[in-house]
C-alpha cells in the first residue's frame, strides 16, 4: 500500500526511489532522535548536572565521528553512483574495495591518536566536571572515542548501498541499533549506572548495527563480483583526492555547526552545555527530519549529472528548497511557540531560555534546512572550489564569533552568529555565482 501511494505522487520513478529510501532512513532517524529524547529527561535523573551536561556533551562529540573518515566515504560514493548510472559493474566493485582498503588503515592510524588524546588530555576539566571525576570522565571519553573510530569503516556500507540505489536494509538495521540503544539507556539509566557506563550504552549499539550492516554488503557484494574484477591504484587515488575534499567540508562544518556544546562546556561549563542542548535538540528536528531527504537525493543527482539528465536535476533543486523552507519555518514556528510545553513535557524540569536564543534557533533551522538542501547539489555536482573556500571561511568567521560570545557570556545570540556568517559567506557568493556554476556544471564530463 505504502508504495501505490507513493507511485500516486508527482514526483516521478527517482522521486519515488528518494522517497522510499527517505521513509527508511527517517524511521532510522526517528530511532535516534527518540533515543536522546526518551532517555535524556532519565540520564537527567540518574547523574548530577555537571554529568548529564558531560554525557550530552560526548553524545555531540560522537557526532562528528562521521568527519573522520576524512571524507573518503562521500568521495567513494559519488564515484560509485556514477559508474553505476554507466552500469559499470567492475568499476563498482573496484572502488568499494578501494574505499575499504584506505578507511580500514585510517582506523587503525586514529586508533593510535585516541590513545594518546585519553592519556594526555584532562578529561574532567574539559568535561567541565569535578577533579574527583577524572577517572570516569576519562573512560567515557573512551567510551566515546572507541565507537568514533570503529564508525570509520563501518560506516562504508551504507554510503555505497545509497550509491547503488538498495539502502533499505541499511537504514533497517541503524534503526534497530538505536531501539537498542535507547532500551539499553534506560535500564541503566533506571539502576543509577554511572557516567562512563551510559555513554557507553547510548553510543556502542548504533555501531554494531553498523558492522553486521557492513557484514552482509559484503555478502552481497561477494556474491556479485564481475570475473576478474579488483582495485587499483588510479581507482585509490581517485577516492583520495574526491575524498581529501568531502573532509575540508566535512570539517569546517563540523567546526562551523557542531561546536556550540564543547565551547560552552569548556569556558561556560557543563550545567550550561546541557540547558543549550536541550534548546538546540529540539529545534534541530526540522533539518534533521529534510537532511533523511538528502541524504539519498545526492547519489540520485549524481547519477543524473553523469546521464545528462540537467533539467530534472535543476527542477528538483528548486522543488527541494522550497520545501526545505515551508517544512522547517513550519517545524520551528511550533517549536518557538509551543517550547515551554514541549520542554516541560519531555525534561520535566524548566529550562527558560531567553527569548533570543529561541528566536535566533527558529531562524537558523530555516537557513540550516535551505542550505542542506544546496549543499546536496553542490557537492553531488563536485562544486568544490567554491564549497571549500566558502567553508574555510565560514568556519572560521563562524568559530571565532562564537568564541567571543560564550566567553564573554553572550551564549543566547550563538546561533544568530552562525546565521549571519551562513548568509554574508556561503548564500549570497552563491546567489552571485550560479549563473555561471550552472554553465561549469553542463560542461562536465562525469
């Protein structure tokens, strides 16, 4: 039934794929959303302030797992999507092996980097908790770092199952990952399980998802190998060089976006951390729920560009940011309107936020969903000069205000400092130039 309603909308055959696929991958994401909101009011409960804000803290660093792959992972996608748009088999299995290869040697060299950063570095102060909690501070950063590096490689398979267009297995088992993992919470949550225990238990389940996800591509991936199929080196440097430049990406906006919560725990501390994340959770369900629509859009744009097929692609660009508008001014107006309610309800305790950290998250959630959906385009295009310049300069305007700010206590206006630098810096050099980027983007060959 779900599909015949599906074949019903205007969209068409890759409109409906995008959608089919969005559908799994927001029950994923529901999963995950729903294992921070269900266990956070119960962590709340089980630890002092200072070591909820810690776990929340942790639980946003684990986030940016997804960086250290170095990009390799979007890189190795973009190239799969389109040699399977050119039904290249061989060339497929080539570079998933390739992508392999590199990601499993990054591990283990980010293995050893994590080992020096838990010996060397004072977990407790950075944490924001007290000196007697250095030990348990420590263990969870392990906790934290070990899942980090392990998402390294494991998380592969679904990049390459959204390249080839059969992510629904994938998505499936992320979701039970998460299941597990807020059920997992909770129990321990309930028997007063310390720090280190319940990062572990929000963080590790998601990962081994991720590997018997990992273990059954592979299957599959065996089963179907062309004779004679391998990898080479042009196929390595290739994935390398698409790569090195998903991470520049990948990490200004990880620099740009994702640093509000460590900055506020180290110079504001973690009571301070854990009133802000509540705050910025709940107005980060409206991007969240569009990026389920990006994520498998990419690889169907990439497949188009390497058929030609630009009207298609340049009509779903202009659908999916008017949406991508309508759907997050929507979401944030509820959440501005309704978020003494919806906080009351869900933390059973009274955050009161200022009125223009409320304001300044409703506006940033518009801009943050009209630019994932750009940023899908750009980077299935392979826009990359002006992705990356923009992002260096972005993060670093970005990062230098909101330093500013949280030392100097202004931590209501972050998000109107990542909106003015989003605006000044990304979206009005692209209003400028697109012209001329739809003219380099027909050109190419891909």
């Amino acid at each position: 039934m779900r599909d015949r309603l599906l074949r019903r909308l205007p969209v068409g055959a890759r409109g409906v794929a995008v959608l089919r696929t969005g559908a799994y991958a927001l029950l994923t994401k529901a999963c995950a959303v729903g294992n921070l909101f269900v266990s956070m009011p119960l962590v709340h409960d089980a630890l002092n302030p200072s070591g909820f804000g810690a776990w929340v803290t942790l639980a946003s660093i684990a986030t940016l797992g997804a960086f250290l792959d170095f990009g390799l992972a979007n890189g190795a996608m973009n190239l799969v999507a389109a040699a399977h748009a050119r039904e290249d088999r061989r060339e497929v299995y080539s570079l998933v092996l390739g992508a392999w290869r590199i990601l499993t040697r990054t591990a283990v060299l980010l293995s050893l980097v994590a080992l020096v950063l838990l010996a060397c570095l004072p977990w407790s102060d950075l944490l924001g908790l007290d000196k007697d909690m250095g030990p348990q501070a420590r263990a969870a950063a392990a906790a934290t770092l070990l899942a980090m590096v392990a998402g390294v490689p494991l998380g592969l398979a679904l990049r390459m199952q959204l390249a080839i267009g059969s992510a629904k297995s994938g998505y499936r088992l992320g979701a039970a990952g998460h299941v597990l993992a807020c059920i997992t919470t909770i129990l321990l949550a309930h028997h007063g399980a310390s720090l280190p225990v319940l990062v572990a238990a929000t963080l590790w389940p998601p990962a081994l998802a991720s590997m018997a996800n990992t273990l059954r591509f592979a299957r599959r991936l065996r089963g179907s190998t062309p004779i004679g199929a391998g990898t080479n080196q042009t196929r390595v440097v290739a994935i390398q060089r698409e790569g090195l430049l998903f991470f520049v990406l990948q990490l200004a906006a990880a620099l740009a976006y994702a640093s509000d919560l460590p900055l506020i725990s180290a110079l504001a501390g973690a009571d301070e951390a854990g009133r802000y994340a509540v705050v910025q959770r709940l107005f980060s369900l409206g991007p969240l729920a569009l990026g389920l629509l990006w994520t498998p859009l990419w690889p169907v744009y990439r497949q188009a560009f390497a058929r030609q097929e630009y009207a298609w692609a340049f009509r779903t660009l202009r659908r999916s940011v008017a949406g991508a508008i309508l759907a997050s001014a929507g979401v944030a107006a509820l959440c501005w309107h309704w978020f003494d309610a919806i906080s009351g309800a869900w933390m059973r305790v009274s955050v009161s936020p200022r009125p223009e950290l409320l304001a300044g998250m409703a506006a940033w959630a518009v801009a943050d969903a009209a630019g994932g959906a750009y940023g899908t385009f750009l980077n299935a295009a392979g826009m990359f000069r002006f992705l990356v310049v923009t992002a260096i300069l972005l993060s670093a305007a970005t990062l230098a205000a909101k330093f500013w700010l949280v030392a100097h206590g202004h931590i209501a206006l972050l998000p109107w400092a990542t909106l003015t630098c989003f605006l000044l810096i990304d979206m009005i050099p692209l209003t400028i130039l697109w012209p001329r980027m739809k003219r380099n983007l027909q050109a190419r060959v891909y």
